[in-house]
C-alpha cells in the first residue's frame, strides 16, 4: 500500500527541511509513504531549499503564483 503525504509549502524557508526530515523518518508497516512537495509561488528561499534538498521526497510540484494552502493541496490529485 502506498500513502501519498501531501506538503503544500509557501514561504516555508526557516521550516520546510526539518518538516520534511521528519515526515521521511515516519514508517508503517506495509506502507511505503510517498511525499509530494506543492511550492505555492513561494517568494522566499523555499524553493531553493527544496530544491537543495531534493532527497527528502518524492516529487515537487511547482506552482507559479500563489493561490493559498487549500489550492495546492488540490494541484496534486491522481
């Protein structure tokens, strides 16, 4: 079985990496946990951080300009 954690992120600079450090440590048993990042037109260094650190999920989801948390979360429906 497979979650998808969803990390919608805008202007998350100063908690984005340690957020997504811990996300990754979680486990389930059986489960392989997937974790879609969702930049919301950050204008911060979120983006940049995200891309540095690029081992800490799975995808990244770039929005262009921001439309709030709830629209983000939305980008990334399968």
């Amino acid at each position: 079985m497979r979650l998808s954690v969803i990390v919608p992120a805008y202007n998350e600079e100063a908690s984005i990496v340690e957020l997504l450090r811990r996300v990754r440590a979680q486990s389930v048993s059986g489960v392989e946990i997937e974790i879609v990042v969702v930049d919301d037109g950050s204008k911060d260094g979120t983006l940049a951080l995200l891309e540095k650190n690029a081992g800490l999920y799975d995808q990244l989801v770039k929005q262009g300009k921001n439309g709030g948390k709830a629209v983000a979360a939305r980008l990334y429906v399968r």
